[in-house]
C-alpha cells in the first residue's frame, strides 16, 4: 500500500528527500511530527510518527508561508 494520497503527494515528498524544502521543523521521532514548506508549489507537507504523509497547496505562496509559520509557533508552544 502507497503512503502518498496521489502522484502530487508522492512529487511532494521526493523534493523534499531530495533536500529541496525551503523550510522544515520539527521530528518524527522527537516531536512525533515534521512539516515542510516548498514555496515554489505553494504546499506545505508533513508526516507523523505513524509514518502518514499530507500535504496541503494553497492559493499563494504568502499563504504557504503564513500558514507554515502558525504550525510552527503552534509546534513550539506544546513543546514548552
């Protein structure tokens, strides 16, 4: 069974094994959950400690963006 919900999710997580993020936060293995930002596909992934792949794209890049840097505060705020 694929863990990618489609071929764009499977696209999505190549760039990313491919070192091509333009951000990144958290661990799987730490925080039980890792995001991603790849701007030039206006998305955001990420994959949990139970190895579930999602990716959202969105309308703009400052959305991706806007959006990216909420989960990590959020992320930061329950690791205190």
């Amino acid at each position: 069974m694929n863990k990618y919900i489609d071929e764009t999710g499977e696209m999505l997580n190549d760039i990313a094994l491919n070192g091509f993020l333009d951000d990144q936060y958290g661990s799987v293995q730490e925080e039980g959950i890792w995001v991603g930002l790849i701007l030039e596909h206006k998305a955001i992934i990420q994959e949990d400690d139970q190895g579930f792949f999602d990716y959202k794209i969105f309308e703009s890049v400052d959305d991706a963006q806007k959006k990216f840097t909420e989960i990590v505060e959020s992320m930061e705020v329950s690791n205190d």
